[in-house]
C-alpha cells in the first residue's frame, strides 16, 4: 500500500508531467487548427483538400507511433529500475526505426502523391491543392517522426517541459509562416496551400534540430548514434513488442478513419469541410485526456520498473475520473458555444447547423474517448497493449465503419448517422477497456525483468 506521503509525491509528478504535454500537444494541434483557419479566409474548398491530405498523414504517423509509443514505454520502465545503459541503448534502436521509416515514406509522398489523390476518389476541385500538400508535408514525413521521437524520450526522462518550450517556438514560427506565405505578406508570394505546407514543414526542422539538442543537452551525454553499433536488437524487439499492438490500434482506428473520409466524401463537400471543421474543434476537447493518458502512462511504466503494480492501478484508477470529469465539462461547454464558434470558422449555413447538431452527439463521444485513451496508454505501459488492439480492431470496424457506411450512406442518414456510430463505438471499447484494466490480469506480464 502506498503510503499518504507516497500518494502526494505521484500526483505532483502526474501533475508537473500533464501540465507541460498538455501545453505543449495544445500547441501542437494549434499548427493544424491555425492552417485550417487561415485557409479558411481563401475557400471551403482549400480547408477540404488540407483535412483529405492530413487524414492520410494521420495514418502515415501511426508507423511512427510504434517506435514512439515503444521507445516512451521501454524508457520509463529502465528509469524506474535505474538501468543507463540499457536506457541509452533503447534510445539508439528507436531513432534507428523511424530514420528508415521516415525515409522510405518521405520517397513515397514525393513520387506517388498524384496516384494517392486518385485513388482516394477525390473531388476534382480537391486534386491539385491535395497533391502539393502530399508532396511537401508528406516528402518530409523525416521530420514529424523525429519529432515525435525525441518527444516521447523527453518526457520519459520527466523532461516534458523541454517538448513545450519547443512546440511554442515552432508555434510561432508557424503563424507567420502561414501568414506570409498563405496571403502573401512581407514581399513572399499567396501560395495558399502551397504556403501552408511550406509554412508546416519549416517549423518541424526547427523543432527537430531544437529537440536534438536538448536531449544531448539534459539526458543523453552519450553518442546516440555511437551506441547503434553493435545494434542493439534486443531493445529494437522490446519496442516492437509494445509499439506493434499500441500503434496497432491506433492505426487501425486511422484507417478507419480513413475510409470514414472517403464515405463522407461521397456526401459531397460540405459534409467533408463540416468533419474537417468539427475535427480541429473537438480535438481541444480530447486534448487533456491525451495530455493525463501520456503522463499517466510514463509514471505507471516507471512503477511497474519499480516492481510497483499496486501503485500503478491506482494512478489509474485516479486520473480516469479526472479525465472523464474534464472530458464531460469541456464537450458540454463547446456544444452551448457552438453557435458562436462555428461562425467564426465558415459562413456556410449548411455546414454550420450540421456542426451544431454533431457538437451535441459528441458529448457523449467524449466520455467513451476519455476512458479509451487512459486505458489503452496504461495498458502499453505496463506490457499488455494487446488488448487494446484486438477489442479496438474489432468494434473500430464494426460499429464505427460499417455504422457509418449502413446508417450515413445507405440508410441516409448522413454525417449525423455517422456521429452516433462513433460515439457508440467509443462507449463500447470503453467499457471492455476498463474492465480489463480494473481485473488486473496485465499484472502478470513483464517486459524489462526478464533481461
């Protein structure tokens, strides 16, 4: 049993974690929300085109997430049991992963964006703004999955201020960029979503080369590089093992995803600038149970290092009811806000009352997101993110998917059909998920101890 003292000092890590990666995800979403406002000011039709784009790019980051998800969790569990070298070796095997996955997907981006878009069935006048953002963005997928990396070492080492200080750089940087380059301001020419995309990408190299230094600055005096050789493929497999089911789900709920965006394209564009709107608001909401799920996730992994189960379940079981009480709060207060922020985005009436009537669905899409989230991030902590990716693959497609192409496409029901698929679909993984969690079956599994 933990002692009150004990029980003080975790909620004040979980605290000091949550509060930098919630800022530092806020600004992290703000690029892409920023982008969609911007464009916003020239077309519906741009804001279509960018959201097509990202849905895949979305997709494309879930090969990342597996070195990412495994390197954070591999990481926070050798801090908890105090091995260095092994620590710096797991480093080495996961930057290793994603320089080749980012190389081999950036070369495809470059030469295969035009048969992408064709294939994706897009509207005509999607094409050519959806190409440009494919082949800029998505050639350079290099320096979103470093990003991404170097993140998730950071905060494992309880560093997460340093992402945050980061992201606000690259924040910035992105804001102007948009604003030159999209509308032409300070000499630059309007390149729409062109400028956008160039915008994107040189804000990530200045975060990726920012995250490089602080991470040889604070935590890793050794060569990163050096320590691939003898490549350690024993922490390459201790990663995969986690990253593989944990990015797993995640992927498949992007695929998903994915398919749900060619059925709504089907719709026509309203009904797709209406999700890609509705996508970049409600994101904030989710914000904080992603925030606490990455926090929750980093303290359980260095408890479970610790030998430390019992404290783990119940750091779970207290940031579940925080995430949920926040998630409940927050979606309530934008569906009231809805008449006043949706305006503020388009002035198409259509998309604007079909916004406001998804805004109140997603009340309850929420509760379900808050529990999923904490629940799968834990269960990748503690060694068994196999369960979420077998209910995830099951219910993702069946309710979510199939839902939506039954009750918004046959039944004609629309993007509102396809919302309450959604939020059923989060409900029932949710409790499947939980109960899981509470049973403590994953107490059993081990990860780092059988070195």
């Amino acid at each position: 049993m933990l002692t009150m003292v004990q029980r003080l000092d975790i909620r004040r890590q979980l605290v000091s974690l949550t509060g930098p990666i919630f800022v530092e995800t806020l600004l992290i979403m703000l690029v892409g929300f920023v982008d969609v406002f911007m464009l916003s000011r020239i077309s519906d039709n741009a804001v279509a085109s960018v959201g097509l784009a990202n849905q895949i790019l979305m997709l494309v980051n879930m090969v990342f997430m597996i070195g990412v998800m495994g390197v954070t969790v591999v990481c926070s569990q050798y801090i908890g049991a105090r091995d260095e070298k092994s620590f710096t070796q797991t480093i080495s095997a996961a930057v290793a992963y994603n320089i080749v996955m980012g190389i081999v997907i950036g070369i495809f981006f470059t030469f295969f964006s035009p048969e992408l878009v064709d294939f994706l069935d897009a509207k005509e006048e999607l094409v050519d703004n959806a190409v440009i953002y494919f082949e800029i963005v998505g050639g350079l997928s290099i320096l979103t999955c470093m990003n991404m990396t170097y993140s998730g070492i950071m905060r494992s080492c309880n560093l997460a201020r340093y992402p945050m200080y980061v992201s606000l750089v690259a924040n910035i940087l992105n804001i102007f960029g948009n604003y030159a380059l999209i509308f032409g301001k300070f000499g630059f020419p309007a390149l729409g979503v062109q400028g956008a995309a160039i915008s994107t990408v040189i804000s990530r190299f200045v975060a990726c080369s920012l995250l490089f230094y602080a991470i040889k600055r604070q935590r890793v005096r050794e060569s990163i590089f050096k320590t691939m050789f003898p490549f350690p493929g024993d922490k390459l497999r201790k990663i995969m093992k986690i990253g593989l089911p944990g990015a797993g789900e995640m992927f498949s709920y992007s695929l998903s995803q994915t398919v749900i965006v060619y059925l709504i394209n089907k719709l026509g564009t309203e009904a797709l600038a209406a999700r890609t709107y509705l996508v970049n608001i409600i994101t904030f909401i989710f914000l904080f149970s992603l925030s606490l799920g990455q926090a929750s996730a980093i303290i359980v992994g260095q408890l479970v290092g610790r030998k430390r189960k019992d404290a783990a379940l119940r750091v779970g079981q207290f940031s579940l009811k925080i995430a949920i009480s926040v998630s409940v709060l927050l979606s309530f207060c934008l569906a009231l806000g809805g008449p006043w922020v949706i305006p503020l985005l388009t002035t198409n009436t259509s998309i604007i009352e079909l916004c406001l009537v998804i805004l109140w669905i997603d009340v309850v899409l929420e509760v379900g997101r808050a529990v999923n989230i904490l629940g799968g991030r834990m269960l990748s902590a503690v060694g068994n993110p196999e369960y979420a990716f077998f209910v995830g693959l099951i219910v993702i497609w069946v309710v979510a998917t199939f839902g939506s192409y039954f009750f918004g496409l046959l039944l004609g029901y629309g993007l509102i059909g396809m919302w309450v698929c959604f939020a059923l679909d989060e409900s029932l993984r949710a409790i499947f998920l939980w109960r899981h969690w509470a049973s403590q079956k994953w107490a059993k599994k081990s990860l780092i101890h059988n070195d």
